[in-house]
C-alpha cells in the first residue's frame, strides 16, 4: 500500500456550542471568554466570540459570546480599557468577567501618503512641517484626527545647511500612536508650493511680482 503524505493539509473543527439557558450556573463558572482583543476607533460592540464555562480542565461548555451583554466597552478613543461580560441563564443567575481590551486608529499615515518633502533651509523646524499633517483614520474610513508633523519629534531631521547631492538623501523618523512614520528630504533656499508678491527696485527699473510660485 502506498501513503502519501500532504504537509500542507490544515483541519478546522468546529466548535460545539450550548444555549446559555442548558448550562447549569450553579456547576459550571465562566472562566475565559476567547474573542477579539484589539479593536479600531469607532468599531461598534463586538458579538463575534466564546464564552466557556468550566467545572474541571477536562469539562467545560462554549456559548457564543453574543448571548451575553457586554458593559463598559467603548471605542470611542484609543488606549487601553477593560470591559465586563455578563451572562445570564434562564434562572437568572447571573456570572461575570471582565475582559482588558485596546483600542487603535485603522491607520496613521502622513497625508498623501508622502515619503518625500522639500524643506526650506532652517536653523529650526522647517515651515512645511506646520502645512502637512499625520491623518489617523477610524473603523469606517472616516479621518478623525490630524496632527501637524511640527508637533511630532523627529530623529535625524537637520534643516540647517541646503543638500547638495541629492543622490544622498537623508530621512527623519518618528511615530504617532504606536505607529512609525518616516519620511526622506532634501533641503533648498525656498520651499514648494508657495507664493510670493511684493515690489522690487533697482537703479533703472521698478519691478512688481504678481504671481510666483514654486
């Protein structure tokens, strides 16, 4: 007889799951509720998950998580938090546990998604820093927050002398809400995407800039 082996072959078994009202409260205790941790910004209250009750190791019983009613949950911003599964059977006995979650942004990225800025020379932070933000977005896509890059700190960021190779570009780095952003520049006299106006005089002529941009 010839055996064959597939080592990529996975199994799933599913879960077998008891009404809450046919788990007897008085012999079983609710002791983990297997979910879903992490959640995002705005990300309504979680239903999917197991409740498992337990007399021994070897004994226990799983009831999904969506006939219980969870208190205290909020997505509303991020941190760390904790929530409280009640259970209640047909007896109205009541069983709880409290469950530590997070809460993050869906992401956290610089606007446009940009990886390279032209900076204007400076012995401080570069005034393009103050017009481009970090977008953090919610559960539905949704920006909820915007903060300029002049407000985070970032690690080798030197406006201070203009780039001469530009074939060596440097890159600042830095982070917002547990997430790394970066970004590479090169450093000029005068930034993009700006206009300037006013008068000049010389010797002979008088000159008046009515529209300059770069």
């Amino acid at each position: 007889m010839l055996w064959q082996w597939f080592p990529y072959t996975s199994f799933f078994f599913k879960k077998n799951y008891t009404s809450i009202d046919d788990v007897d409260f008085n012999t079983y205790k609710l002791t983990e509720v297997d979910m879903k941790t992490t959640f995002v910004v705005n990300q309504p209250t979680p239903e999917n998950g197991t409740l498992v009750f337990k007399i021994v190791k070897a004994m226990k019983k799983n009831v999904k998580l969506s006939e219980a009613k969870i208190e205290g949950y909020s997505s509303s911003e991020i941190g760390n938090f904790e929530m409280t599964i009640v259970a209640v059977n047909k007896q109205n006995i009541e069983q709880t546990l409290k469950v530590n979650y997070s809460v993050e942004y869906k992401s956290v990225a610089i606007e446009h998604n940009l990886t390279f800025l032209n900076l204007s020379v400076s012995n401080g932070t570069p005034f393009e820093l103050n017009k481009i933000n970090v977008e953090c977005t919610d559960y539905n896509d949704k920006i909820v927050k915007r903060v300029k890059l002049s407000d985070l700190n970032w690690k080798n960021l030197d406006a201070s002398e203009v780039t001469e190779n530009t074939s060596l570009l440097n890159e600042a780095t830095s982070s917002y809400a547990g997430v790394d952003l970066s970004f590479e520049y090169a450093v000029g006299y005068i930034g993009y995407g700006n206009t300037y106006f006013g008068n000049f005089s010389d010797v002979d002529y008088s000159y008046e800039v009515t529209s300059f941009s770069l």
